[in-house]
C-alpha cells in the first residue's frame, strides 16, 4: 500500500529535474499495476508521464533512499504518488478500451469520448 512521506521537509529534498525513463517504468509498472511489456497502453503512459507537467506548486524530489518523491509547496505534502495519478489511470483505462474495440468503429468513439471530456 502507498502511504504518505510527510515526515520529510521538502525543502531538505533534492529537487529532480526529470525523473528517469527507468524510475518511469518502475513508477507505471508498480505504483499503476502495468507488468506486462507487451500491452500497448503501457508505451502510451510512458509518453504520457514523460511528458506530463506537474501542477503548480508542485515539485519532483528525490527521496534520502534514492526514490522520487512528489512534494507540494503549499500544503508540505510529501508523496510517492504523482499528483496526477488519477489522470494516467483514466488514459491508461481509456487506451485499454480503445483497443478492444474494432478498429473501424474506433473514430465514432473517439468524437464521443470528447465531447465527454468536454462536458466535463
């Protein structure tokens, strides 16, 4: 089970630039429950996390046993969890679906899928 690492100061933290495309795969392997290397989504979210920036106030930092940690400079917050977690779980979902459905009808519930986004 993750926990929270709130027993560190943040500010005595290291702060990581980018984390690894090896801290990467063990974080979606691990922390998103992604073991099999070949699912297509698992390519996906390592792009995704590549290239997804962190919200503001938020920073990445490494941890005193080498570990990215994910640390909040408004609230002090210290976490394993990347702060959008919930994000790349529903893209990670969403790609799963995707790929189930024929390809021919993929388009169709692409433009739905939007327009729910959308809404949002």
């Amino acid at each position: 089970a993750k926990q929270e690492v709130d027993k560190y100061d943040s500010s005595s933290l290291p702060i990581v630039e980018a984390w690894s495309a090896q801290e990467r795969i063990g974080y979606i392997r691990g922390t998103l429950g992604f073991s099999d290397d070949s699912d297509p989504s698992l390519r996906i979210l390592l792009d995704a996390s590549d290239e997804l920036p962190l919200p503001v106030a938020w920073s990445m930092r490494r941890g005193p046993e080498g570990s990215v940690l994910f640390a909040n400079s408004l609230t002090g917050q210290v976490t394993p969890s990347h702060p959008l977690e919930r994000a790349l779980l529903e893209l990670a979902t969403t790609c799963r679906m995707i790929l189930r459905i024929p390809e021919s009808e993929r388009s169709k519930f692409l433009a739905a899928l939007q327009v729910s986004w959308k809404e949002r």
